[in-house]
C-alpha cells in the first residue's frame, strides 16, 4: 500500500449491539455497488475513467474481489495481490470505500484439476464438470481448506486498510451438493438430531407407509431425483439439513474474518425469497443483512404498484431479520438484467423511485451489479452503471447520479429504524411443507402470494407490518398475521396462546395448524398444538375451488364477500360467528370466527385479546376490513393511502422520516402533514400534491405533536 494518501475520509464509527454483532454506525448511506477492475487491467484509462466517473456519480463505495479468484491466485499459493490493493489505494484516496468480497463463489479451474472432490453432484447423481458459479461442494475437507488460506491471505494483507469498510462472504450461497461426503454428513446429522435412535426417526417420519422403514441411519440417502421422495419428512429435513450445512460452512469463513480483523463487519448477500436456504439461520451469523433485489418491473401481468409492493415485502424480510437496525441493498440494477424471461429497462424515473424505496424500507445503501458492463461471458449484456458506450452523459448514468445527489440529502437518515406494530409470520419450514403437501389445489397454495397480499392491504392501510418467523418474540406488536400457518409446533402454539392471553390479536387462516415440525398430521382436528381452544372452532374439512367455482361470505352487518380456491367448513366451539358460506352444500357454516380473551389487555390495546379465523381466502376489499377490525382493536392507527402510493416511517431519537412514493399515473394528495422537504430544504404544513412517479420525503420532529387517532392521507 502506499505509505501517503491524499484523502483523509471520514472515520468509520463501528458499534457492537447487545448481541454481540458490529454495525456500521454512523457513515453516510452507501452508493455504489459491483466493481470488477480486473477484466481491465490492460486498460489503465478505463480504471483512470471509472473512478473519475464514480465520483460523478456521488459514489462513495464500491464492491471488490467477489470473481477474482483466478487473478488472486492464478496458480496454488501463488498470491498476487498487488493490482487489488492498487486498486483499493485509488479508490480511498478519491473519498470511495471498499467491501471487499471473498472469491469462494467461484472457484478457478486448478482447484478442480488438482481435487475433483470439490465439484458438486446433482440430485441425479452426476458429477459436474468445472464452470459457472457455486459449482463446489461446501462439505469438501479440501474446498474449505482452499477458501480458508485464500480469507486468511486476504484478511492479513487487507484487514488494516483505512478504506476496508466491510467483509462480504463469498456471493449468493445457496445450491445442495449430493456427494458421498454430503449424505455421509446428512446421516451424522440425522443420528445426532434424533440421538441415535431410528425408531423415532421412523416414527418422525411414519416410513411405515409403503414399507419404507429404515434399519439404520446410514441407509438413508438424500431425497434424490431417482430415488426416494415419497417420506414428507425426509424432504424436508434434507432442506434443514441444507441450510444448517450452508451455515457451518459460513461460519469457517466469517472465523477466519473475525479472528484476524474483528473489528470489520461481516455481510454476505441473500437472494429475494430464495427457496433453497432459510435465511433466518444463516442471518444469525452475520453482523448486518444484505441482499439482492431484481424486481421484474413493467412487466405484462400485474401494475407496477403490484411489483413495487412484492419488493416491499420483500425488504420487510430482510429488515426483520435483525430489527431495528438497517440493512444494506447490496445489489440492482439501474437498467436491465440479463437473466429474466422478457429483461426490459427501467422506464424513465423508475430508478429513483426503487432507490427511494429501499431506503424507506429501511437499507442505509443503494448498490448496483455491476458498475461497468463486461465486454463478454455470461453477463455481458447485464445491466450497468456505465455501458459499452462508456459515456456518463446516457440516461441511466444521469438516473444514478441523480440518485447519488438524492443519498446525500437523505444523509441523516441513515441509522434510523422502521418500527413495525404490526407483524406477518412468514417461515421457510412451513413453505417448503406447504409446497411438498400432497392435497388442495396444487397449483394455488400461493403460500408466498398469500403472505404478500397481507402485508400490501396492510400497508394500504398505512400500518408497517415486520415479516417475522413463528420462533421470534411476538409480545413486542399489537397484532400478528398467521396465513397458512400449516406447519406448528406445540411450543409455537403456546407462544401464541400467551400472545393472546396478554392481549394480542392474533389472525389465522385456513390451512393452520395441520402438521407438526415433523410433518405429521395433528388428530383430533384442525388447528392442532393446542389451538383449537385458543380459536374456539375446528375444521372438519377444507373445499378446494377450481378456478371456476365461487362461494361467498356473508358477514352480520349484511356486507358480502367473495371465496376463492379454498374453504374450510368449521365447527364452533365457543367462538363468535362473523361471517357464514352463502352457496354449496356448507351454506350457513361459519367462515370467519372471533374468540376474545376476557383478561387485562397489554401492548397498548384497547381491547382483551382475540383470536380470528378466516377458514376461506377471501377477496382483497373482504380481508381489508377484516385487517382493520384487527388493528382498530389492537390500537393501531389506521391511515387509508391514495391509490398507489406507499408509505413508510424511519425513526431515530430525534426525528421521524417520511417516505411517500406515487406510483400511480395521476397525482396523489396528502392531507394535514407537517415536516421539513428533505429534497428541496422547505417546511411542508397542510395539503401537498405528489406527482405522478414522483416522491415525498419528510423530516419531522420526533417531540412533536402528531395526531394519532386522525386518518391524515386521503385517496383521491
């Protein structure tokens, strides 16, 4: 490194939390994104370039080293680290940090060459040959041992650098591997998760069905694509089995970070809803979250609201995992990617409403893949900062560095926090059950759907809803939504019950309660560990719909709503009847119920707990009402949005921060706000207009008096 640097940047202020993980404090947010200077190492007048445009661009960080294994060590243990710390001396010297990646992600071909053990089998059964990406086995002796002396190569001679701002572990893990080393783990696995006992297993499992019970543990195989995959239990605990293997491996490489550089935070980039890992469990490991966001926008079957607001659920997944702390968007797109069916470009202001968002759904970051299109290979054509042109004067430049001039006015935002009153179970156990579930309609269990169809009614209501597993605290909200909750444990159903014994009020949906953690089905009725109690009802049967069948609800008040896809007939216990069937042969039957908890209410309700079930999915207009008779009750403020504008609140100890996004063709009006223009420096009072594709952000006093009880937005 040079032993002079013409920039002094700010110091990076690092805080450790309660649980022991690091944040990035209180630096600016980040702008900026992919940076890959090795595919031009013969071109110094296009790294010269880059970082003049960069700083245009009010980029202040960028990504390196997450392809550079083969540059980093073009041969074993020939280390050549030279160009990256060059690299990262120019950036830092021009005001631009560094996450500096580990190259794990892709492997050079030497490695292959030299130890074939480390190439993945497939789930048929078949060795791969060496290319693209994440193409090692995680369980691999000799993989590991390779990425280990790589990260401790790269933490000896990086950790120090003033420019370091962040480790960023290998890229998007995720993939199984089905080699004798993995199934011979799997087995370990079993026998410890069981304690050696393969009777519970085949209980756990009930491999009597169809003969399939196992003698011993090192009979079971992975649920191949030729072999077994009849045993519900069996697939899904080879997912578990996945995910837990993924994060052992993480976990070396985050050691080696933490015992060399503990000062650094560690991250690694997760993909959307990525069906392969739950996340949840490899988030506990990691100091901050960040993830990938490649929304398909302008597309063809649902309004640019619809996308905008899946991606909102989607950023509400990755805020949840560690609440009250930002997360970081490590990766989009300013123009188009390269990999999606029909890869159209952002229409003209898009970018900046999907920058905004992110930030409003509470990231302290806005990065992109890449910063300069590659001249060839897989992604050549994947969108970019700067393109083959190599201009700074095209639209989707102007479009970043107008989003750049944007973050530097939103500064003081960063470090503040989304709090959510509301909360959404959402859970990878019970997607995947949900999924490999023999029954209903299999092509309409829209699991994923039905719990982003919540969060968006919701979030037209104006109340911030977290998406929160079934294992986390659940006291700290007013009201929590369970839509087909089908996987429980028993502890979970106590957890819930104490919930609403304390005041909470907890909404179920058909389809809960069905199995255990095993995938076993509860006797005695629907919902089981415990919960028919807590709701008063038990269903009997559940209706699946063809997609040209209808019912209806018909609820006390006279109001009518429409049935779709699925219908559980109950029978009522002690539960409060709020809307009856109205066609087929369960005309009269209870549809929706509620079972209030006679006792003391907490949280800051105004009513005792209740328990709701809805036993039939039911149109938006139908479930709306129903969400805000739950929030009424649970104290929860309702404010009803314009159409197509979303709304949300970060807070620090000193201010609120409001972000209103209109996505609509027309302009929204907003009714008695108050608050400081954070784009244009201009103290807002009263009605304000939000133009079409157009943002509002407000910095308002945390100490002022904000009317609670008031509908402030009105749709126009």
């Amino acid at each position: 490194m040079r032993e002079e640097r013409k920039v002094l940047m700010q110091p990076i202020s690092r805080m450790r939390r309660e649980d022991g993980t690091l944040t990035l404090g209180n630096l600016e947010l980040l702008h900026g994104g992919d940076y890959n200077p090795e595919q031009w190492l013969d071109r110094p007048d296009i790294l010269k370039e880059d970082i003049r445009m960069m700083k245009k661009a009010k980029v202040n960080v960028v990504t390196l080293g997450v392809f550079s294994w083969s540059v980093l060590e073009p041969e074993e243990g020939n280390y050549q680290f030279d160009w990256l710390s060059d690299i990262m001396d120019r950036l830092y010297e021009n005001g631009i940090y560094t996450i500096l990646a580990t190259p794990s992600g892709a492997k050079p071909i030497w490695i292959d060459e030299k130890y074939p053990e480390v190439l993945r089998v497939d789930e048929w059964g078949r060795r791969r040959h060496h290319g693209v990406r994440h193409n090692h086995c995680i369980t691999s002796p000799v993989y590991r041992k390779k990425v280990e002396e790589m990260d401790t190569r790269l933490a000896e001679h990086f950790g120090k650098h003033p420019g370091l701002l962040l480790w960023h572990i290998s890229n998007e893990l995720g993939g199984s591997c089905w080699c004798s080393l993995c199934q011979k783990k799997f087995q370990d696995y079993l026998e410890k998760k069981f304690n050696g006992d393969i009777d519970a297993l085949n209980k756990a499992w009930w491999t009597t069905f169809w003969s399939h019970r196992y003698q011993r543990f090192n009979q079971i195989e992975p649920p191949f694509a030729n072999g077994e995959g009849s045993i519900m239990g069996l697939n899904l605990e080879w997912k578990r089995f996945t995910t837990w293997n993924m994060t052992d491996y993480m976990k070396t490489e985050i050691a080696v970070m933490k015992r060399i550089t503990p000062e650094i935070p560690v991250t690694t980039n997760f993909m959307k809803l990525y069906p392969g890992l739950d996340y949840r469990v490899l988030a506990k490991e990691l100091d901050l979250i960040s993830w990938d966001s490649y929304p398909r926008y302008h597309n063809d079957y649902e309004s640019l609201y619809d996308t905008c607001m899946e991606n909102s659920f989607d950023h509400a997944v990755m805020r949840s995992m560690k609440k009250n702390c930002p997360f970081l968007l490590m990766e989009s797109v300013p123009g188009a990617v390269n990999w999606h069916e029909f890869n159209k470009v952002k229409r003209p202001g898009m970018h900046k409403l999907a920058a905004i968002q992110t930030i409003a759904c509470g990231s302290d970051s806005v990065q992109y893949f890449q910063w300069r299109k590659s001249r060839g290979s897989f992604e050549q054509y994947h969108g970019a900062v700067v393109d083959h042109l190599g201009r700074d004067d095209t639209r989707i430049f102007q479009e970043v560095e107008e989003t750049g001039t944007i973050l530097e006015k939103l500064k003081s935002v960063t470090g503040s926090a989304v709090k959510a009153e509301a909360a959404i179970f959402f859970d990878w156990d019970n997607r995947w059950a949900i999924e490999d579930m023999k029954g209903l309609s299999q092509k309409k269990k829209l699991y994923e759907k039905t719990c982003m169809s919540l969060h968006r009614l919701l979030a037209e209501l104006g109340v911030e809803a977290d998406i929160i597993s079934r294992k986390d605290r659940l006291e700290e909200y007013k009201a929590v939504f369970a839509p087909m909750l089908y996987l429980i444990e028993e502890e979970t159903g106590n957890r819930i019950k104490t919930y609403v014994n304390h005041g909470g009020q907890f909404l179920a949906t058909y389809f809960t309660g069905y199995v255990d953690q095993n995938t076993l089905c509860y006797l005695g009725g629907f919902p089981g560990a415990g919960l028919k109690e807590l709701f008063g009802v038990y269903s009997e049967e559940i209706d699946s719909l063809y997609p040209s069948d209808r019912n209806h609800v018909k609820f006390g008040d006279g109001t009518c709503g429409e049935v779709r896809d699925f219908a559980e007939l109950l029978k009522v216990v002690d539960a409060q009847v709020l809307g009856t069937y109205t066609d087929d042969f369960y005309t009269g039957e209870a549809a929706v119920t509620k079972k209030q908890i006679p006792k003391n209410c907490i949280n800051g309700g105004k009513a005792p707990g209740s328990a709701w079930y809805v036993g039939a999915r039911l149109d938006d207009r139908t479930m709306k009402g129903l969400l805000c008779q739950v929030c009424n009750e649970a104290g929860i403020r309702i404010c009803p949005l314009p159409l197509e504008v979303e709304h949300h609140c970060r807070e620090d100890e000193a201010y609120r921060y409001h972000f209103w996004i209109n996505y609509g063709e027309k302009k929204a009006v907003l009714h008695d706000i108050s608050g400081k223009n954070m784009l244009t420096g201009q103290n807002v009072y009263g009605t304000v207009e939000i133009d079409s594709m157009d943002i509002l952000v407000l910095q308002e006093e945390t100490a002022a008096d904000y009317k609670k009880e008031e509908n402030l937005f009105v749709e126009i």
